[in-house]
C-alpha cells in the first residue's frame, strides 16, 4: 500500500498516495475530517487490479488563511496534486464530502475530469457527517473540518450540488447509510439518467468503502473505461 507523502504548493500541506498502474487513473477524496489512509485497502485492492489510484487529502489549516477557502480551492488543491504526479486526467470520486470536492473539481476543471465517482451522494443541504456513529469523533480532525464547513458554505449550493456537463457520473452508495442515504443518489440519477449510474452495497452504511470493499471496488472496475 502507498505511503502518505506531503505537496506542499504555496505552502499548502497536501497528503496524497499514489499506486501507479498501468490502467484507468481515478483519484479519491476522503469524507469530512478525515485522513486519506482508510480509503487506502479499497485503493489497493483497484491497484491490484491495475488502476492507477491516487489518494489526496485535504490541506491542513495551519494558519487563518488556509482556514478561510471555498470548495474551489479545494478542488485547486486536488487538481494541484493531480499535476505533481502527473495525471492530465482521471476519473475524480470521492466518499460524501469527498465526493462533493469532486463535483467540485469537475465544474471548475473539466478538461481533468475524465468522470465522476460518487461514494455517497450529499444533498443540496450539507449533512453534519460528524453526527454518524459509524464514524467516531475522534477519527476526525476538527480544524479540518470547521474549515471543510465553512468551505461548503461560502460555496453557492449550485456550484457543487448539480452535475457538471456532459461527464459520467457513477454512484456507489451503502442501503443502510444515514448520512448520504440511497434517496439523494436515487434524485440525481432522475435528474440524468442517460449519464448517471447507481450501484447499491446492500447492507452498508456509511463507511461502506471501508466494510464492503469488495462490493464498492466491483462496480467500479466494470464502470471505468480502459484508455
């Protein structure tokens, strides 16, 4: 499994891990607050499989001014990433928020955004991720999460909660999940159904990346076009 290496652009501490392959390139985000390492057996088990799959985490806000951003610099870190180790693109997902920086990246990036993979839809309203007891408080980062929040909310809701144009978009959401549950990914789909996919992980909550790795990395290896 890839190790967590720091970029470091401006000044911006941006983890990342990268398992080079031969195959489709995707990058995962992780959901609010939380490190890139518990993506990292659903990461590895697309790498053995040949995906080219980088991991990147947010920014730590070390100062005032890395805590004062929009998802747009979000997705700028991302895209930043995506630049040092060489991806002209890729497919971008993510897992809830994560999936929302995604959305992100696509709309401010599209030449990048090869598709969109979704692990969990968040609504048009932000969900408080820290209130599912499947994800214990002190897994995440507090500082990374105020400025997660505030991020999302001095981002005009249509600048992430639509779909970018023209792109694929699959989703890969959990039947018991709470927070980004089945009824979200089920609307977007309606709202495109020529280009928007849905997978069901039954049984999973919402860290169903974590416990039904083979039930998320399936759909995923059969949906990602080869280049």
């Amino acid at each position: 499994m890839a190790e967590t290496q720091i970029f470091e652009p401006d000044g911006r501490a941006i983890p990342y891990a990268d398992e080079p392959r031969n195959g489709p390139a995707l990058v995962l985000l992780p959901g609010q607050g939380l490190n890139i390492s518990y993506l990292g057996p659903l990461a590895h088990a697309l790498a053995e499989e040949d995906f080219h799959v980088v991991r990147i985490g947010p920014r730590h806000p070390a100062t005032a001014a890395d805590a004062d951003v929009s998802l747009h610099d979000l997705a700028q870190d991302v895209v930043d990433v995506m630049q040092h180790v060489g991806l002209a693109g890729a497919w971008v997902g993510g897992h809830a928020f994560g999936g929302t920086v995604a959305r992100t990246v696509a709309f401010d990036h599209p030449g990048r955004v090869n598709g969109v993979l979704l692990l969990g839809v968040e609504g048009a309203v932000a969900t408080d991720e820290l209130a599912d007891s499947d994800v214990p408080a002190q897994a995440r980062d507090a500082d990374v999460v105020a400025m997660q929040r505030a991020a999302q909310t001095a981002t005009p809701d249509v600048q992430w909660s639509t779909l970018p144009p023209a792109l694929p978009v699959l989703v890969i959401q959990g039947t018991e999940d709470r927070l980004t549950p089945p009824a979200n990914g089920e609307a977007l789909q309606a709202s495109a159904p020529d280009r928007v996919s849905v997978t069901s992980v039954e049984g999973g909550g919402h860290l169903f990346p974590v416990t039904h790795i083979g039930a998320t990395a399936w759909p995923i290896e059969d949906y990602l076009d080869w280049d």
